[in-house]
C-alpha cells in the first residue's frame, strides 16, 4: 500500500513523477482483512474493514463484502457508518503506476450491501489524497483531510496542502475548517474536531488539536507532554474528555495501568503467546520504520497512557460507546482494551495500513 508517512510520500511521489514514461509497478493495500486468516471476530455491532481487495462488513461473526477494488492499485480506505447506521462512506484510493496518469483519493457513499454506491467527491487535481473520513451526526455532511503537494513550472517540488474540509452531501460543496491539519476526526457528540496539527508542513512540530466544528476555537492538546515524533488516527471518548490516538515516541516511561495480555501469567501457553506478540510487532515496526503504540489521555494532558507495550503498524482505535473500551486494528492483529489499559485481547488478524467502522447499537 501507498504509505501514509507525510515524508516518506513525499519521496515516493518525487520518484513516481521522476520515473520513466514506462513506469513502475503497481501498488496495493498487503495483507487479508481482519480475520480472513482464521475465525471471524464477532462484534458487538457491526464492524466494516479495509482489506487487499474488498471492503467487507462483520456482524454477528458473519462477514460480507460491500465493495470491491476495481483494480490491482486500487485500495479502500477509512470507512465511516451514517449516524443511522444503514450506510457507509469510504475512500477509494488509486496509486500511481507511470508518469502522467491521473491518480489519486475518491469519497463514496454506499448502502451497507454496496447497493446504491455513490461518488461523493472527486479528486480535484491529480494526486489528491483523503486521509480521514467522518460523518457529521446529522448525516448532511462529511469531514475529511485534505492533502495534496505543490509543484513549480519546473515541476519541482515546493510543499504540500494539509487542511481538514466539509462537503455537503446534497450539494457538494466543499468548504475549508482548519489549514495545516491532517487526520480530522469528529466527535461523537459533533461539536468538535480533533486533528493533527502540522504547523507550514513541519512534521517535527506536529501536535494533537482540538476545534469546534466549523473550525473556530483552535487550541492544541497534550501540550505539557514531550518525546512524540508523529500522530495517527486521534479519537474523542463518547464524552469529549478523553482522546485516544496512535503515536510514535512518547515521553520515557509513560505507565501503562495495569496492560497485560489475557490468559494464565505463568504458563507454556503465555510464553508462547508473548514470543507470538514479539514476532508481530518486529513485523509490524519493519512496515514503516516506526513502530507506533496506542495511547490514551484526559484532554486536559493528563493520564496519559499506552495500552499495552504492543508496538504495531498505524493502529487505528476507535471508542467503545460508553467510553469503557476501545478497539484498534494494526498490521498484525484486531485488538480490544479496556480504556485503562487492562483486559487486553487480540481478537482478529490484522490489516497493514488498514481501518475500521464500527456501529454500537444505542
């Protein structure tokens, strides 16, 4: 799959539009939905996954394919219920494959039997990336990053756009909420919109951020806390108070309250499963370079967190409905927390660069 390190794209579109008129090889999402290789997880709710080739939907240990790739460097990405949960949004992504072909990240909308599908949004210039998808609650919207890079005549490279827009579903207007921002999700109540901040294109100075809902009100979270390199994927708690998100780095010693793997502590079995859980994560860690952790803190900056010492590939977590619980997918595994850090479970195999859609009844 494409990488989503904001640097690492960058060379890899420099290449790709460096390359030879007789191109390259084609690009696609690796590895098999969650639970492809074994026992479908079940689910409270239903739960929709982004696989190799397929979107599919889980409920009830059931699994059922709502789309599929219309080619072998095309990829699904960030899927999101409707509030009603009768529908799903989605990013269809096409990689580059030669110089001069138009490429780039679409927004659909489907019924949750893939029936009715819809174009959303189309990429307006080639090469246009999605990277986050929400729906507003009211259902008339969707909230995404936008990310795209700029060229000079020359075509050489002069920056990149990161911004967080609006597109009206009826209408199809897209309007712009927050500049120099990227993977935006709305919070469950939808008041507000937590991002990464990513202050003229500088990675180094990255930050959480926090904004109400047409944008205004900008202010950055975690702020006393020091030693993160990168930000992926950030979360509001179903109460506002609470974000979780994947990070690389991370202040030294962070405590992990109470984090261990589920099962007997002191058997065969456990010592299997933990040299299991080591392989994965050298697996995972090789996938880009830096293994990321999944954390968890009070808006506030404080209680922070990791659940668990499991290093993965760009987890993605998600809130269980009362706040208690969350669920994450990576490259090696589905896993499931306690919001505290206990009770940790992997509960499905796992999607390099993959994300989750999860509806909770109530």
């Amino acid at each position: 799959m494409f990488s989503r390190s904001p640097a690492l794209r960058l060379v890899i579109l420099a290449l790709v539009l460096a390359a030879p008129s007789s191109g390259c090889g084609s690009a696609s999402s690796s590895g098999a939905a969650a639970g492809t290789s074994g026992t479908t997880p079940v689910i409270n709710g239903k739960l929709v996954v982004t696989g190799e080739s397929t979107l599919d939907l889980i409920v009830a240990g059931k699994r059922n394919v709502i789309a599929k790739a219309p080619s072998v460097n095309a990829y699904f990405e960030y899927p999101v219920f409707s509030p009603d949960g009768k529908q799903v949004a989605y990013v269809l992504a096409l990689t580059p494959t030669a110089q001069g072909q138009d490429w780039g990240n679409d927004i659909y909308t489907s019924n949750l039997d893939g029936s009715d599908a819809k174009l959303v949004f189309k990429h307006d210039k080639i090469g246009t990336l999605v990277d986050s998808l929400s729906w507003t609650p009211d259902g008339a919207a969707l909230v995404y990053d936008y990310q795209r890079s700029l060229y000079d005549a020359q075509n050489h490279y002069t920056g990149s756009i990161f911004r967080v827009d609006r597109l009206a579903i009826g209408t199809g207007n897209a309007t712009t909420l927050i500049n120099n921002a990227q993977y935006a999700s709305v919070s469950p109540d939808g008041k507000q919109i937590v991002y990464v901040n990513v202050p003229q294109n500088d990675f180094e100075a990255q930050s959480l951020a926090l904004a109400d809902i047409d944008g205004s009100h900008q202010q950055k979270l975690l702020s006393n806390q020091k030693g993160f390199q990168g930000y992926f994927a950030p979360h509001l708690s179903p109460n506002g108070q609470q974000v979780a998100f994947a990070a690389v780095g991370g202040p030294l010693e962070a405590p992990t309250p109470g984090a261990r793997h589920s099962g007997p502590a002191n058997s065969l079995a456990s010592t299997l499963l933990a040299s299991m859980a080591h392989l994965f994560e050298l697996q995972a860690a090789g996938a880009d370079g830096s293994p990321y952790q999944v954390w968890i803190a009070n808006i506030d900056g404080s209680g922070l967190h990791t659940i668990s010492s499991l290093r993965e590939d760009l987890p993605f977590p998600l809130w269980q409905a009362d706040g208690k619980a969350i669920l994450f997918l990576g490259a090696a595994g589905l896993y499931t927390a306690n919001s505290d850090g206990t009770n940790f479970k992997r509960i499905g195999g796992g999607v390099p660069h993959g994300e989750i859609a999860w509806f909770q009844p109530g």
